[in-house]
C-alpha cells in the first residue's frame, strides 16, 4: 500500500524536528566532552551547531547543561543556547515562569543564570525589573552587580540618615572595585569611614625571605628551599648572602604589598611570601592575584598556579584562579620574581592577594 503523498511530505517535515529533539541530549554530552585543551574540539564544533538548531522548547535543558561544564564547553553551550533562545522569544515558546523558575535556583551556574535574566527581561522586561532589588547577594556577579547599582541609585536619591542607611546596605553587596570606590566615598562625606582594603579581604601581612637569583631570568623554574619546605626559623644562602624570614605588613592604601618598598630594590632577584590563613570551612574559592611580575602560587603544598610574564601592568584581580580551602589552617606560598630591565615602568615589585567566594565576595579568616 502506497503512503498517501500529502502524509508523506506532513511526516518529512517531521522527522528533522524530531530527530533533533531526540539527540539534544547526546549533542549536550558531546559539547560537555571537549577537553580544556581542546580535545575533542571537531566533534564539539559539529555538535554545538546542531544544538543550536535544537527546538526553542530544548532551550532550558542547554542551559542547565553549563553546571557541568568546563569553560570552553560552557562557551559552545552559551552560543548554542541563544541561538535556541532567540528562536523562542519569536515564536513565544520561551515562557517567562519558566525563566523565573530557572534564575530562582541559585545553585545553576552563574553563566547560566545570568543568561536566564538575559532572556527574561526580552520576554518580560517587567519581570526582570522586579527582580533586580532582590540581587543584592546574588551569587552570580553579573546579577549582583545590577543589585547594588539598584541601591545605590536609591541611596542617592534618599537623604539623612535613610541615605546613610542605603549606603551601607549597598555595600553589603557590593563585590566590584567602582562601586566600593563610590560607596567608600559617600559615606566618608557623610562622616562614616571604611576600611576597603578589609571590605575586599586583601592580605597584608606575610612572612618574606629573599632575595633568591633570577639573574637572566634563570630562577623561574628553580626550586630553592622555601618550594621544597617551609621553615620560618631556616637561614639560607640567597642572591646576596644568607637570608632569612621576615614578618612584615602593608600599610598601602590599596593593600598592596610592595616588595621593593618593603625589603630592597632588587634587580634580578626573587623573594618568597608565606602566610596561614584559617579557614571558617571546607570552601570552594578563587585567589585572586595582582603583579607586574612573574610568580608562582602553592596552597597546602601544591602548586596551583604560575605564570612568567614580567611588567604587563598591574590591576586589582588581575588573576582568578579557582581553587579550595580545607577547615582549619592553610598555607599560601608566594614566589615573586623581578627581572633586570632598567626603564621606569619596570621597577615594580609588588603583590596584592586576597581571598574570595565564587561569586566574588571576601572570605575572611576564622576568628
């Protein structure tokens, strides 16, 4: 029995629809699968335009699927995601609710909600405007960024004591340097000073040995003694003679710990900073890092990070590196290397270091 040629073309229509709903979870598990470094990176590449020709009703399950995802997968996922979206917001299929829904669990990837505000507020922009007061401590950055600029356009618009009231409120929230700097500066006016430097968790005090060779650059990849143990009442042979460890402090306005102020100007040189910090909790964290010079990171003996650049500028938060902290004591080892190069823009040898939540906020020693 011949098919009827009117249900033959209704069913080929069909299939292509069908066929890709049916896989959307199989292209997901390809893009998840793609290396840090790349492996993979064919595949994923081919698997990620076909997701994003997915049905607009797949939209939320591509977005759930950045929680496990590495960064670079999460990337392909993000494009192929809004592409699905896009298509949603068009035909109607993208439901604001189920956006709600979706930014209301606040434990999906802050990429991934902060996509999820995104779309809401091109479905119903009413929606998402309401929800802006309530981002206050968002775990997602982007989301509390908008949380504490709300406050702070209430603060500015309040006076007396109401005004001084919503600064402060503001500042529980506020994560991001320009509105610290701006909170800090309205309620110094108003009379009340803060301390940005403990609002931002910036460690200050660190025990210093050095200085060690980097002389041509050679001392990078050499592991002397304070890599191989750390003992605070150890003397060793450094650069210029024995060297030993030192306790010292910054009292820079913007928590710096500057080397060359603190110890010497050395040239070719490196020193190492120790400190223990008391972790509230087992945590998941980042280590931020600012330096124009190259450096090394270890945290409970391990190394975690290093980088040999020299003399790209110095920014707060320059480096973010993803890491974890165990209940109890931790110990933090920094290696700081300082080239020979002679101009005025190369003299810096310095470090900021802090602490913070993945979301961005400080996390502070246990008392």
């Amino acid at each position: 029995m011949k098919t009827p040629l009117c249900v033959a073309l209704v069913l080929t229509c069909l299939v292509p629809s069908i066929l890709i709903a049916a896989e959307t979870s199989d292209l997901i598990d390809l893009v998840q699968a793609i290396g840090h470094k790349g492996d993979g990176h064919p595949r994923a590449v081919k698997a990620a335009r076909e997701l994003a020709q997915a049905p607009s009703g797949d939209a939320l399950e591509i977005l759930a699927a950045i929680d496990n995802a590495n960064p670079l997968a999460a990337n392909w996922l993000a494009g192929a995601f809004q592409s699905v979206a896009d298509r949603g917001v068009k035909s109607g299929d993208l439901k604001a609710n189920d956006l709600k829904n979706f930014l209301g669990e606040t434990s999906h990837a802050a990429m991934a909600r902060t996509l999820a505000f995104e779309y809401l507020t091109k479905v119903d922009s009413d929606s998402g405007e309401q929800l802006i007061p309530q981002m206050l401590n968002d775990p997602a950055p982007a989301l509390r960024r908008k949380g504490v600029a709300y406050h702070i356009d209430l603060a500015k618009k309040a006076e007396g004591d109401a005004a001084l009231k919503q600064w402060k409120r503001a500042l529980d929230g506020a994560i991001d340097e320009d509105h610290v700097e701006e909170i800090a500066k309205a309620l110094k006016d108003a009379g009340e000073e803060i301390d940005t430097r403990e609002h931002f968790g910036l460690i200050r005090e660190w025990h210093v040995i050095g200085p060690f060779d980097n002389r041509d650059q050679k001392g990078f990849p050499v592991a002397y003694p304070p890599e191989k143990q750390v003992d605070l009442d150890a003397q060793y042979e450094g650069m210029k003679g024995e060297v030993t460890w030192e306790l010292l402090s910054s009292d820079e306005d913007d928590g710096a710990f500057d080397l060359a102020k603190l110890t010497e100007p050395h040239k070719g040189a490196i020193d190492y900073a120790y400190t223990e910090f008391q972790s509230p909790d087992d945590l998941d964290v980042q280590f931020r890092l600012a330096t124009p010079n190259a450096w090394k990171l270890w945290v409970n003996g391990q190394e975690v990070f290093a980088r040999e650049e020299y003399h790209r500028g110095m920014r707060f938060d320059q480096y973010i590196v993803p890491g974890e902290l165990k209940k109890g004591k931790n110990t933090i080892l920094l290696k700081v290397c300082q080239n020979e190069q002679e101009q005025d823009w190369a003299q810096r040898w310095a470090f900021q270091f802090r602490i913070v939540d993945p979301s961005g906020r400080a996390v502070h020693e246990a008392k």
